[in-house]
C-alpha cells in the first residue's frame, strides 16, 4: 500500500471514530464526508436544537503534498493529536486554521502560503 493510500485511510478512520460519538443535544446527525479525488475530508454536523438548525462543519482536513492540513478542527482533543498517536510526525501536520505567522511558533509544519 503506498504512502497516500495509507494517510487516506488513517484520516478517514479518525473522522469515522468521531462520526460514531453521539452530540449531546438536540436530534443531530454526524455526516462524513470522504472525496479521495481531491483528498478533502470534512465532518459535518446536521439537524436540530428545537427550532433551531444545526449545520457545520467539525472536522475539515485536506491532504496537500504529503502533509495534512487541517482547517477546522472542533474536537476536543485535536485532529493534531490523533495524527501524532498514530505515528505522523510534526513536520507533515499542518496547522491551517492558524495564521502563518502563528504556525511558526506551533513546532508543526508551516506549509506554503
């Protein structure tokens, strides 16, 4: 199995794990989302708070040039955390939700800008 495939799989068995935890309120749905063709990965939350809509996005990683590149990250641990757990290194995690002056002061990939 090559690299990509194995970083494919890795994403996807993280955000099927938190897919799998129930939101405590309201009658929501978590939907994963998985588009290989252009390595974007997103967990979305969708339904109900009373009459209220809930829809957004918990989880959005792209796979850029080998790295990961996490945009959205509403976990409580961290995406981060889980990619390091399973042997990522630093140097391939991308912190994008971070500004690039900030990044540089995470110890993580800064990645082009």
């Amino acid at each position: 199995m090559d690299s990509l495939e194995q970083d494919r799989e890795i994403i996807e068995r993280i955000i099927s794990e938190y897919a799998g935890i129930p939101y405590a309120h309201g009658n929501t749905e978590r939907h994963s989302v998985f588009d290989r063709e252009r390595d974007r990965y997103l967990l979305m939350i969708v339904g109900w708070e009373g009459v209220r809509q809930v829809h957004g996005c918990i989880i959005h990683v792209e796979m850029i040039e080998g790295k990961f590149w996490i945009h959205r990250d509403g976990t409580e641990d961290g995406i981060a955390w889980e990619l390091l757990q399973v042997g990522i290194p630093k140097e391939r995690i991308v912190l994008a939700f971070k500004s690039p002056r900030e990044r540089k002061l995470t110890g993580f990939a800064v990645g082009a800008c």
